[in-house]
C-alpha cells in the first residue's frame, strides 16, 4: 500500500513501508457544481439548465480532515466489497472500528484492508474474495487498526 495525503504543510513522517509521508496538515479548497437533480440511471431524464450549489469534496469524503489519510490498495482481496486493485481509500482514524466495519490493519508486520468481523471465537479480519483465507486474531497477533475505511475512489 502506498499513501497519499493532500497539502504538505505539517508534520513529516519517514516510515519502511510507506517511504517519506506527510500528516494531513490542511486540505485545500475544491469547490465543484453540484447538480440540482438526480440523474437517472434507467431511461434518460431532461437535462436541467442550472446547478444547484457547490460540493466540497474534503467536506463530503473528510469531515474529520486531521484524522483522515488516503490510502492506495494493492491487489485483490476485497473486491466483493467493490475494492480493488489501485483504489484509493479514504480512511478515518477517529472512527471506532466495530464488527463489520472494513479497516486499515497492521498485523504482524504487514499492512492489509480486510473486514473486521465479531465471531464466537474471538476477532477476524475477513477478506471479500473466496481465494482468501481470514486471519485470525489471536492473543499472540500483533494488531494494530490505522483507521475505518469510508470510502473507495475509483475509476470507471
């Protein structure tokens, strides 16, 4: 996994698996148009004329900006969560991660994004795709979740 982060400006971190990185300081401003209306997905729908106001985009993906990173994903283990390969996720560190919940981990030495999930046994961090196993938490598992995934950026 390689992370992005918007608008160098604070803190700078030097790690072995991500290279040189910088803590999310400030984002910058991205107003674009928001259209009034829906569009249909079915059968066409009459265009509308004018647009309805503006969409931040740091407000709608990164409500808590100075706990959210971004995070590129490599390889396919979660593509029946619609992650795949060379998305990029946005990631909330101030959200509690709960059963359910599809998270950034470091588990004994390795990044991942998997499912977390409660089992009678214990914890999982389950992956969205049949050619791969879960792993298991045990009391001798180095676990350590960077944060909630909120949303996937991809493209079409």
């Amino acid at each position: 996994m390689s992370l992005y982060i918007p608008c160098e400006k604070s803190l700078a971190l030097h790690t072995p698996w991500a290279g040189f990185i910088s803590r999310p300081g400030c984002f910058p401003l991205l107003a674009l148009p928001l259209a009034g209306e829906s569009i249909a997905a079915g059968f066409p729908s009459p265009a509308e004329d004018y647009l309805e106001k503006t969409l931040d985009l740091n407000e709608h993906l990164a409500p808590r900006p100075e706990a959210t990173f971004f995070v590129r994903v490599s390889g396919d283990s979660m593509i029946g969560a619609g992650i795949h390969h060379d998305d990029l996720l946005v990631v909330d560190r101030s959200i509690t991660p709960k059963s359910g919940n599809v998270i950034i981990a470091y588990i004994d030495g390795e990044f991942t994004v998997k499912r977390l999930k409660k089992t009678e046994e214990g914890m999982e961090l389950v992956p969205e795709n049949p050619d791969y196993v879960p792993i298991i938490i045990t009391a001798d598992s180095d676990l350590q979740v960077w944060g909630v995934v909120r949303h996937v950026i991809h493209s079409v």
